[in-house]
C-alpha cells in the first residue's frame, strides 16, 4: 500500500497543474505546498475561490466551463467596472459564477485523514474568533470520505456543547462555595442526631469530637453541611435560563406571539418553584436558595449572549459534491438565481445559490 502510494504522489506531482493558467493559485500555493511536503498527504485538485464570467450560457442549468470564452476571472475582489468590460465582449448572454475555496487532498491512510480534518477545523475556528461577524459567516463543511456533515448536526452538538459546558462550570462554582462557607441545613440536627450525653459540661477535660457529638449518618451530616450556595437551585435556574432564552431566541413568532413567552416563563417558573420547595422541606435557607440562582442564572446568561451568540441562526447551504479532478480543477458551486440588467443589450445571469462574502470551503479526501 504504502508503495502504490508513493508511486500514485510522484505521477500526481509530476503533472501538478493542468488549469488553463497553468500554475497554482498564489493564495493557496503555500498551502499546497506544505501538503506536498508532508509523506503522508499530497494535493490532486486546489482552487483559491474565484470569480469568472463565461460567454454564452448553455441551455442546461448546469455550467460547461471547458467548452466556452471565459470573458473575465479573478481570485480577488472584482470591481463593477471590471464585470462591465467583459460583458461588454460577451455575444449577447453571459454567466457570472462565484466559486469558493477548494482543496482535495490524498491521505495515505485513515488516521492520516482525520488528523488532518481535525488540524483544518482548528485553524478555521481560530480563523473566525478573530473575526468581527464571526456568527454571520457559513462555517466550513467538512467532508471526510464522501461524507456530509448535516448543519443541524454540528448545531445541535454545538449548542448540546456549550450546556453541558455550563452545567460542569455550575456545579464547580457551587461546590468551591459550599467547601469555603460549610453552611449548615436547617434540619441539620435532625440528621447528625447529635450524642447528647456526652455533651455535658460537668468535667472540663472532656474532649468531645464529632464521631462523638453525632450519631447519624455520616454522608448525611456531610452534605448537611454544605447547603451554601443550594446546587439544586442553581442547577434548575441554570437549565430553565438556558431552554427559555433558546426558546425566545429561535422559536420567536414564528409560534405565535404568546408561545414563546409562555414557555420560557412555565420554564423558569418550575425553577423557582424548585428554590421554594427546597426552603419548604427545611434543606436550605432562603439566602442558600437566591446564592443559587443567581449563580445559575449568570452563567447561562453568559453563554447565551457570549459564546452562543443568542443562538443565531446561520444560512444553510445545500451540498453539491464537486467531481474530483487535477490541481485548480473547474469544479462547479452551488449559487443563487440573481440576475440584473446593464443598459439593454447585455445581461449577466447568475446561476443557482450565489455565495455571499462568506468562506466556504470543501475538503475532500480519498483514501487507498
């Protein structure tokens, strides 16, 4: 296997590029190299995203780039002018496409693929944190052996991801209270049923420990002893914060005006009624009890606006496997019907789903 590779890299390399440039993208090229570099991985087909004009649509709904005039192609920002000019040279009708970044990669074996997927992701996400729209951008899909990963998929594991991130960040913030204060239950003595005998004061030189003041159960007497900030209240208020504000932000009107508001305040309702029962039945104090909460509140809280972003939803984009091919293969995107009129002689039609100032990329990797 291992043979059959090294021989598949070196005949890849050999024709490197057959685009009609003839050269790999500049934006990319390091990229493209630094694969090649690497024994286990080499690049059979890049392109840098780009914008082109094509003369004469085809009749088809899918784009033939070989066989027609390319009026005009940039892997940077076009400028009107520019698409002006080279519609002016087209024979009547032409298409503008916007192509996204592409890059398929051979792996030598499978654990080489997804450390390299996993090395992708990192980048890109390091990449987006340090931009300002980071939740108005269409992250990128990941294909690893054909593939797909749903968008509902990876929102709901992000989403499941930051609450279970936040119930562990709870819970710690609840313990290091409850450690430092040892606040006492108010049905302490109920439980630690204390040795009242030995409690005398008659000999002075009696020690009296606490195996000896108490008689109850001892997990019991531990965890009467640790009611400060209440774990139960600030838990409930946490998850019921968390759902309501998921349900304001994405159900919205869309159920009509008065379905959000309900649940989210049913919601946080049982959460408070969770803090109440807990003073009823004599487990916490009342200050236990709003410690708590608000401990629980201010985390979710602080997830919802800051890590989650209010929950944004972001466009999904349909998936078009693309054909693989050699290096800077014209492989097609997906784009959106947009079509406008310049003077009345010339119209420039954009095919399907048009991609917006967002990165989008494609990653496809094959293994032998």
């Amino acid at each position: 296997m291992d043979q059959t590779f090294v021989q598949w890299k070196r005949q890849c390399l050999s024709r490197l590029d057959l685009s009609k440039k003839a050269s790999v993208d500049e934006h990319i090229e390091h990229v493209v190299s630094l694969l090649n570099s690497c024994e286990q991985y080499f690049t059979t087909s890049s392109c840098s995203g780009r914008i082109i004009l094509i003369d004469g649509a085809p009749e088809r709904s899918d784009v033939q780039k070989q066989n027609c005039v390319w009026l005009f192609v940039s892997h940077n920002k076009c400028k009107w002018d520019d698409v002006v000019c080279a519609v002016a040279r087209s024979s009547g009708e032409a298409v503008l496409k916007f192509e996204p970044f592409v890059l398929h990669a051979q792996c030598r074996h499978l654990d080489d693929a997804q450390l390299l997927i996993s090395g992708v992701e990192l980048v890109i996400f390091l990449l987006h944190c340090n931009s300002n729209n980071l939740y108005d951008q269409e992250k990128v899909v990941i294909i690893g052996d054909c593939c797909y990963v749903n968008p509902m998929v990876r929102r709901t594991t992000r989403f499941l991801g930051v609450y279970v991130f936040g119930l562990f960040t709870t819970d710690i913030f609840v313990n290091a209270g409850q450690f430092i204060t040892g606040s006492m239950a108010p049905h302490f003595l109920s439980v630690c049923q204390p040795n009242y005998t030995a409690l005398g004061c008659q000999d002075t030189g009696n020690f009296v420990s606490q195996s000896d003041a108490c008689t109850g159960d001892p997990d019991d007497i531990m965890r009467a002893r640790k009611t400060f900030p209440s774990k139960e209240a600030a838990l409930s208020l946490y998850t019921a914060v968390y759902l309501a504000m998921y349900v304001m932000c994405c159900v919205g009107s869309a159920g009509g005006r008065l379905t959000g508001p309900i649940l989210s305040l049913s919601l946080v309702s049982l959460a408070v009624l969770t803090g109440i029962n807990r003073v009823a039945e004599y487990r916490n104090h009342w200050s236990d009890v709003i410690a708590g909460q608000a401990i629980g509140g201010a985390i979710a809280v602080f997830l919802v606006v800051f890590v989650v972003q209010y929950f944004k939803m972001r466009p999904v984009i349909p998936h078009h496997p693309s054909d693989a091919g050699t290096a800077n293969s014209d492989e097609t995107s997906p784009q959106t019907n947009h079509t406008m009129d310049i003077c009345d002689k010339y119209t420039v039609a954009q095919v399907k789903h048009t991609y917006n100032t967002f990165t989008h990329a494609w990653f496809c990797f094959h293994f032998l």
